[in-house]
C-alpha cells in the first residue's frame, strides 16, 4: 500500500511525475522548472511518449525541461517523470519540497496563472525495526549464613556482604532507517514484599560509546541489616519452614521496582548499543525469607521516540525481553542453631527415655505378686 511518508533509507529513488496541458493556442518556447532539496540528486527524465521533451540541471537543485520545442501544440498533453536518487537524505528537514512552474513565451492573463505553479511536500518519516536482548552474569548465586563470606564483597564502612549482579542489555536498529533517538526502560525487583528494605544499591551504568545516559533512583541506605528479634525456636522453625519458590516480578501488581531510564543517541541501521549495568544485592535481606529459591525476573524494553518522526516497523523481533536470575538458600542452619536443634533433641530423647521408663516401672509393679 502506498505510504502518505517517504521512509527514510528504505527508497532509494523516486520519480515525480508531472502532466501539463494546453488549453489554448499554440505556446512558443515552453518550459517546466523544478526546485528541490540540494540533499536530492537529479538522475534523469523518463517521457511516456516520444514528444522532444529534454531536460537540463542548471543549478544542484533546480532543473529545467523544455516541452514541445519549439511549440506545444493546443489542446495537447504532455507526461513526463522525473527520478530523483533519496539515498543522501539527512532527515533533518520534516519534508521534501517540491516546487514546479511551468512558463512559455506567450502572453497569459493574471488569472490563468494560477495553475502554472504546483508546490509538493512529502513528509519524511525514520522508518526502524528495534529490539532489545538481555543477558545476566551470574545466573545463580548461593547465599546462606555458612556460605563462605570471601564470595561476596563489602563495601567500605559497611557491615553487609553483598552479591554482585551485571546485567548487560543490548538495543538493535534492524531499519531501514537510522533511529533518532530512543528510550530504554530497565526494571529490577526491589523489595522482598510490598514494602521493607531496598535490595539493590546500584553501582554504575554505562552505554556504548558513550552514546546515552541513564538516570534511575539511589539506594539512600545500601546496607539494611534487618534486626534479628526473635527467639531462637522461631529461629529454628523458620529454617525448617524453608520450601518453595518466590518469583519477583515487576508485572505482578504491588511489586516495588527499581527503574532504569536510559536516553540513546541515534543508531544507524543494522548499529546496536549496550547497556551495563553493575548491581550490588544485600544479601542480608534475602536471608529473612522463608523461601529456598528467590527468582528475580528483569524486564528491559524499548520505546522509539515518535517526536523526532519515528515510526516501528513491525515484524516480529521483540521490543520487551526478560532476563531470570535465581538466588538459592544453601539450606545449612546457623552453628549457634546446629547447637541447639541437637540440644533439644538430646533433651528430647532423654525426656522419651525417661518416660519409657517410668511406663515400664509401672508396669512392672502392676504385674508383681499381691
């Protein structure tokens, strides 16, 4: 279907096609003049019927044709094309402008010459194809109060022992043509529930090239250590309780999430641009969780920006992705609560052994002579 825009990239050439007539007597020495864009390049004139119609640039952006040399007959009609190579258009202008007047040597009266000039305007529109990946390194971590400290990292003046977390998301122009600017939204999960500490302090965030900058909210407080007031039964249960998984997403309602918005500078066709971001995860939150498996599921996605005359194209590459990663529970108690669950259960088993005991004395008494 043809399109009330050019895309910019996607035509190579155009042909302005132009129909002039003469309603009148014969007019001596005729011609059409073209004005266009000096980003337009003339390649040559095509004519449906051999008329001796010729044509010549005068100046890179204005063009000449001679009809019906030396006279255009009455009452008679001309066609003729004319092809212009597009491939150098910048986009900077919002249209392509045509100007077309047609003169002859003979007298014409003021009022019929309101027809012997035609002004054209093509809007010119960026045509592109986006999407977006997304990757994660690690894609898992251990985390626990006997996992080993040395794997993970403090920060100075901080007691909590953080996991870092790199997410590298990465935005491709497929075109045709050159995208002008663009946003990328990044969201992270947060927060263990609706509300608690922030988990996620974030380090640094770093475009291609320095091609873009992002902005997205501080953690005032990285190292939360959530206090630990509950008796050491609660404490014992809590670890017995550890099942299941929780999934964090920021799709499910009430979910806090951290944002990301990262403004890109222009992409050429078929260019791509990465987006690192290093985060650091408080791992002492996660250890409050009665879960065995957290899984933090990250959304990037990409939005094309319409006021700089963008528009997508759709064919199926996606402009959302998905990127998973699994924090696990190593599943081993605390040494303080190893102590005591083998303590209650020493005290336990004497506590059977006593009453077995004490049942088997009685019984034994109930059975003895009268």
């Amino acid at each position: 279907d043809p399109k009330p825009y050019l895309a910019l990239g996607a035509v190579k050439n155009i042909s302005l096609n132009v129909s002039i007539s003469n309603a009148g007597d014969d007019a001596y020495d005729t011609n059409v003049y073209f004005n266009f864009s000096r980003e337009l390049y003339f390649i040559k004139m095509w004519q449906k019927e051999e008329k001796g119609i010729s044509c010549e640039l005068l100046e890179l952006d204005f063009l000449k044709c001679s009809v019906g040399f030396p006279f255009m007959r009455a009452q008679s009609k001309y066609h003729l094309g004319v092809i212009f190579d597009t491939s150098h258009l910048s986009g900077d202008e919002e249209n392509m402008q045509f100007l077309v007047s047609t003169q002859s040597a003979n007298p014409e009266h003021e009022d019929a010459l309101l027809d012997n000039t035609l002004h054209l305007s093509v809007p010119l529109i960026h045509e592109v194809d986006t999407t977006i990946t997304g990757v994660v390194s690690p894609n898992s971590f251990v985390y626990g109060d006997s996992v080993d400290a040395d794997r993970f990292v403090q920060m100075d003046d901080m007691q909590c022992f953080f996991q870092p977390v790199n997410y590298t998301f990465q935005v491709i122009n497929r075109g045709p043509s050159r995208l002008p600017g663009s946003t990328v939204h990044i969201m992270l999960p947060n927060r263990l529930g609706s509300s608690g500490a922030e988990m996620l302090h974030v380090q640094e965030t770093v475009v291609g090239q320095e091609r873009g900058n992002c902005t997205y909210h501080r953690n005032p407080t990285p190292c939360t250590i959530p206090q630990d007031r509950e008796s050491i039964f609660h404490t014992i249960f809590a670890f017995f309780s550890k099942s299941g998984r929780k999934v964090m997403d920021c799709e499910r309602p009430g979910r806090p999430c951290l944002i990301i918005t990262c403004l890109l500078s222009p992409l050429a066709k078929e260019e791509s641009r990465s987006i690192d971001v290093r985060i650091l995860l408080n791992t002492e939150i996660l250890k409050k969780d009665t879960s065995s498996v957290i899984q933090f599921v990250a959304r990037g996605s990409v939005m094309v920006d319409t006021s700089l005359r963008a528009a997508e194209v759709s064919s199926g590459l996606p402009e959302h992705t998905t990127v998973v990663f699994e924090a696990l529970h190593n599943m081993e108690p605390r040494g303080y609560v190893v102590g005591w669950i083998i303590a209650i259960s020493l005290l336990v088993g004497i506590l059977i052994f006593l009453l077995l005991a004490v049942l088997l004395w009685k019984v034994s008494r109930g059975r003895g002579p009268r």
